[in-house]
C-alpha cells in the first residue's frame, strides 16, 4: 500500500488553487492520503478524496467545524499508523511519539513544516512529510510518500514538490 503523506497545507477553498499541481496527481497514484492537520478547509479534503481515501487529524490552525480527530491509529495494510499534528519539541520526541503511540509501527504528524523520516532503535517510523504550500525555512515544498507492505517494514521518502502555482 502507498500512502501519501500530507501535513500543512494551510488552504482554503479561495486558494486551493495554490496547491502545486504536483500534489494532485500523486493523490490519484496513492491507495490513501494521510493529512496530519492544518488543513484549513473541508475543499482541501474534498480535493484530495476526488482522487482516493483520506484521513486527517485536527491541526492548530484547523476551525473546531471541521471535526477532525486530534489523534488517529489505522491499520494500514497490517500495519499501525498514528496521527497526529504537533509531535512536540525535537528533544525527547521518539521516546514520547513510542510512549503515546505503543502499538505503533508508523507515526505521522506535522506542524513544523520541516520534512524528517527517522526511526531510533526499535521505535516506529517517524514521519513528517513538511509543507507542499508552506515551505516557511525550508528549502523546498515537500509532500512524503510512505510504503507498507505486510511482513515488510514499513519505509517512506520525502518528494520535493512544486512550484507553486501563482497566487
């Protein structure tokens, strides 16, 4: 199964159209989109679920009306993915995201806009796939693609993706 990972889009249905073209397309490649928050607008949502399933947790920025939940564990091809959107300061956060997340082989989340796939010893895979709007002191807009397969660890990649389109 490929999941495409989403955090920190930050759009509204005013300027959904400022979502690289990019990222559309790898929704419609992907089995499922996993959006880790600050969505801003259901359109964002409706958007991605034109081209396949998506789930999506409440970020900071995301209106209580959209009722998302602030934490979410799938079973994703046999495999367990958590969500959430603010995995907390760096210092500590594997140690936290394993203690939060025990049966978790996968943990996705956002709100630094700064893309990471990290495992630390035998904790899950951590993975935060940046911003494909908001790149705020990153170098580029980034989307993660994350790969799970049944007997297989689970693997993800992060894809630079753009430009944007003008406002």
């Amino acid at each position: 199964m490929r999941a495409l990972v989403l955090a920190d889009t930050h759009l509204t249905a005013a300027t959904l159209d400022r979502m690289p073209a990019e990222v559309w397309d790898l929704a419609a490649e992907a089995d499922v989109v996993l959006h880790a928050g600050d969505v801003l607008d259901r359109a964002v949502l409706d958007g991605l679920r034109a081209h396949t399933p998506v789930h999506a947790v409440q970020g900071n920025n995301d209106e209580g009306w959209l009722r998302l939940p602030d934490e979410l564990v799938l079973d994703l091809d046999g495999a367990a993915v958590a969500m959430v959107h603010d995995s907390g300061p760096t210092a500590g956060r594997h140690r936290r995201m394993a203690r939060a997340f025990p049966e978790a082989d996968v943990v996705v989340f956002g709100h630094s806009h700064a893309p990471l796939v990290e495992r630390e010893g035998d904790g899950p895979l951590l993975v935060n796939p940046g911003s494909p709007t908001h790149r705020r002191r990153q170098p580029v807009h980034t989307v993660a693609w994350l790969d799970l397969a049944p007997g297989r660890p689970p693997s993800a990649r992060i894809v630079e993706v753009g430009p944007l389109a003008s406002p």
